[in-house]
C-alpha cells in the first residue's frame, strides 16, 4: 500500500468522525472464561488463547502468559503504527523489527513482599529499522508512531478502569 492508498482508505472516514464525532467511539471487547486447573481461554477474534500461570509463579508454561499477552499487543500495535505512519508519509521503510521488554517482580503477584509492585516495573520498546530515511525522518518517524499507537499511549496514560461483578 503506498500512501495515496492510504490517504483514500482513511479520508471518508476522517471525514465522517469530523461530521460526526460520536462516529468515531467505538467499544473494542475482549472475554474470556476461565479453563481446566489455573487457565483462562481468551477469544482473540482470529483464535482462542489458553493463558496461564507464568512458570515463575507456579505455571507449567504451556499457556499465553497474559504479560507475554501484554508486550506482545504493544509489539503488535507499534509495529502497525509504525507502517501506517512510514505508508502515510512516503518514506521508505524495507524492514522494522520490534521488540518490547519487560521487568516483573514477581514477589508482588505472588505476595511475597508488599514493597515489590504487582505489574510491570519497566517497559523497554525498540525498533530496529531498515530503510532509507535521514535521522529527521526517523525522529518523525519515531515521535509519530508514539503519538499514534494507541497501546503504547494507554499504558503512558493510563485510563481509569472500571471493576465490576455479578454471581451468574
């Protein structure tokens, strides 16, 4: 796709949220229901995920680790922003690795010590990027992709998260 494409894809849009504003909410759904022995089986829309007990706090390792799940969504979001961004001002991009690191104590999941978080400490996201861009372009690149990649900003700024239950 190049950015001409792009721009054609995207205008009715852009043109219909700045008609109507409301147009532009929409509510993304995830569920899941929880499985044999410590499991929860999540419907990501293209297949089901059986996540479980990271092998640091007791899991077999044979399940999705929801943190795993985590970077993986912020890999995955980057990666996309970073494309369309690259697409949408016609630089030239061949290739692009990214990674996302993580650090968890996991003294705080488990309740070994009330000082040590429960949840990642550090995020570390990298991009190792192939193409034919000045160090300006990179920069834009970079400062774009950040602005526009919306796991990256919900975890910068997180939202206030609503906790609810009901006995079925």
């Amino acid at each position: 796709m190049d950015a001409d494409a792009l721009r054609a894809l995207q205008a009715p849009l852009k043109d219909k949220y700045r008609e109507t504003p409301q147009a532009a909410v929409i509510t993304l759904k995830a569920q899941g229901r929880i499985g044999e022995g410590v499991t929860c089986r999540v419907e990501t829309g293209k297949a089901l995920v059986e996540a479980g007990l990271h092998p640091a706090t007791g899991g077999p390792g044979t399940q999705a680790c929801s943190g795993d799940m985590l970077l993986e969504a912020l890999v995955a979001c980057a990666g996309v922003t970073l494309n369309a961004v690259a697409t949408a001002l016609g630089l030239t991009v061949r290739d692009a690795l990214v990674k996302a690191e993580g650090d968890l104590d996991f003294r705080g999941t488990l309740g070994v010590a009330k000082d040590a978080p429960v949840g990642f400490r550090d995020i570390r996201l990298s991009f190792d990027i192939d193409g034919d861009l000045t160090e300006e372009q990179r920069a834009t690149l970079m400062k774009l992709t950040e602005r526009y990649c919306v796991v990256y900003q919900t975890l910068r700024q997180p939202p206030p998260i609503e906790v609810a239950s009901r006995v079925m």
